[in-house]
C-alpha cells in the first residue's frame, strides 16, 4: 500500500519537474516519500489475509485508489508550499506554520500522555508478529516510563519559536524573530533525541500495562502515528532551515508563482477524482460485505471530509475566482486532512478500518 504511494509520488514529481521545470519540488514530496519508506521498513511484513468477508476484488480497487489519489494531494501539497516562496511569504510566517505543524504533532502523540510520565503505546505480540488486544477491536497499550516527560518537553521546545513569533508581532521587535529562528534549530536537536529515545526503548524492553497484569513488549510496527509523526516535525523544521538558509536560491530555480498556482490547480483537478472513485469504491465494497454504504466509522468520516476539503478548494477557484494565497492555503489544508485520516484516525480514533 505504501509503496504504491511512493512510487506515485516518486513520478508526479518527475514529471512536475521535467514537464512544469519546478526544479526543487523533491525538497518537500522526497522527504514525504522518506517518510513512507521508513514506514514499510519498520512495519509488519508479513501477510495475515483478512477475514473472509473483506476479501475482495473490490480491496485492492480501493486502497490503489486511496494511494494515487494521496499521491497527488502530496504533491498538490509541495506546490502549493513553493507558491508560497514565489508569492514572498515572509519567513517569520512559515517559522509560526512550521511551529504549530510540530506543537499538533506532539498534542496528539500527549494524547497518551499517563499523568506519572509515562506513554502509552500498543503492546506487541513478537511470536505472532501482530498487535495485542485485550479483547476484540480494544487494543492492549503498555506504558513506556518516562518517555511521556520527554515528549511534554519537546512539545514546549518546539512551541517556544511560535511564543517568540506572537511577541515579536506585538512588539514588532526583530530581534525576537532571530531568536526563534536559534529556537528552531534547538528543537530540531531535541526532537532528534526523542526519536532516538523512542527507536530504542520501542525496540527492547517490557513494559507493565494499566489495562492488564504483567510485562509486556511493544514495536515501532505498533506506533506508525508516533514514528511518522517524529519524523515529519524533523523534517519539516528542517525545510524550514533550508528555507531560511537558501531562499534566493529557491525562488531562482521555482517557475513564477502564477505558474505555480495553475499547476496545483492542475494536480488537484487530479486528486479529486480519484478521491472520488476511493469513496465510491469503499462503499460498493462496503455495500456488499456488510450490507450498508456507510457506517460512520472515523476513517470514512474523516476520507468525507477530505473530499470535502477539495471539493471545496474547486468550487472557490471555479465559481468565485479564488487564485493565490487563499487557494495554496486550501491545498495545504487538504494535505493535513489527508494525512490525519491516514495516520491520525487509526491511532486516535480507531474503527473498523484498524487495518488500515
């Protein structure tokens, strides 16, 4: 599943850049495709066949669906970023954006936050290679000590440079600005040091539970929404710095930004429909395995909401004129989306798409 998104990904991007010459547009899809990498290396493997009531023609149609049409929303996301630059977006504006991308990241990783330090996480089965339940649908989560105060104080780290932002606008003191930018390099290192913290204490060790006597072990392969999560605030905060380091760099090699904005408009009009076939294609599977379209279950809810988002993008461009800024911003909203339905449902509101 995730490596059709990243071979997707991989050749919209050639293609933005060979066909549109937006020559850098692989400093912000690449890291995304990274991401997904990671992810197939350090998630299960091994093939467990669903029960025999989801099998179905109909499964692959829809989560190749779902990949393609996540795929160009990514890379819709990218130009719209690069918008941004050309349209002379000041840095202390995606400094703010960058800050609360990671404060969001932290929020929901704290939503497992235990109130004597420590995180919980889904326990892991190493014989059976799968995750533990206490009982069916109601999953087994184990507490790493410690681990919740070091995520608590990475999330005020990497809020301090927003907090500088919002004083030095009121202010309108630059050189507070400066000292959020330094800010923005501390935390890429504290963040770098909680990933490290995380990668080691997920991978060994047993840990009590408060739903369950005994130890038990967890796996990086339970915690995809932690682990994805640490890595895009890195990443992200690193764009940042490039942003930062090499802006006139970045705007010499971009196309103009009228260019810019017809080529998103031009992606999205891509990912809509595909979005539209994944919805359509989930519920006749639906339809004929459970005998209802819809169910109302967190991740088809949040996939509606989605369509939404860039249903709403093409109805502003279409019949209000909607150009610029407040269409890149849309783009990037439908990015967020995406990627909170594809990580963020599962870990924080789990259904019956847990196997996804």
């Amino acid at each position: 599943m995730l490596l059709s998104f990243v071979w997707t990904l991989a050749v919209l991007t050639l293609i933005a850049e060979k066909k549109f010459g937006v020559k850098v547009i692989g400093t912000v899809t690449m890291p995304v495709a990274i991401v997904g990498v990671v992810l197939m290396q350090l998630l299960r493997t091994d093939v467990h066949p669903l029960v025999p009531a989801l099998q179905s023609t109909w499964l692959h149609v829809h989560v190749t669906l779902a990949m393609l049409a996540y795929a160009a929303c990514a890379l819709s996301f990218a130009l719209a970023l690069m918008f941004l630059i050309q349209d002379k977006m000041q840095n202390e504006t995606f400094l703010a954006t960058t800050s609360l991308f990671g404060i969001g990241v932290y929020l929901g990783i704290l939503t497992r936050f235990e109130n004597w330090g420590g995180l919980s996480v889904v326990g892991w089965n190493a014989q059976e290679k799968s995750e533990m339940f206490l009982q069916r649908g109601v999953r087994l989560f184990v507490v790493i000590p410690d681990l919740g105060w070091l995520m608590l104080l990475v999330l005020l780290v990497v809020a301090a440079p927003f907090a500088l932002y919002i004083v030095g606008r009121v202010r309108k003191n630059e050189a507070l600005f400066t000292l959020a930018n330094r800010a923005v390099f501390v935390s890429i290192l504290l963040q770098i040091v909680a990933l490290l913290v995380f990668l080691l204490r997920a991978r060994a060790g047993q840990y009590p539970s408060l739903d369950a006597e005994g130890l038990y072990a967890t796996s990086l392969a339970a915690s995809p929404f932690i682990l994805s999560g640490l890595v895009s605030g890195i990443f992200s905060s690193l764009l940042y710095l490039l942003l930062l380091w090499r802006r006139p760099d970045l705007e010499r090699l971009l196309p103009t930004a009228e260019a810019l904005d017809r080529i998103t408009y031009k992606t999205i009009c891509i990912a809509f429909p595909l979005l539209t076939l994944m919805i359509a294609a989930g519920a006749y599977w639906a339809n004929r395995t459970w005998g209802s379209y819809w169910s109302w279950d967190p991740k088809e809810t949040w996939a509606a909401i989605t369509w939404l988002v860039y249903a709403g993008y093409l109805h502003m461009r279409i019949t209000r004129g909607w150009r610029g800024r407040r269409a890149a911003y849309f783009a990037i909203l439908g990015f967020v989306v995406v990627m909170f339905t594809f990580f963020g449902v599962t870990y924080l509101l789990p259904g019956l798409h847990a196997y996804a």
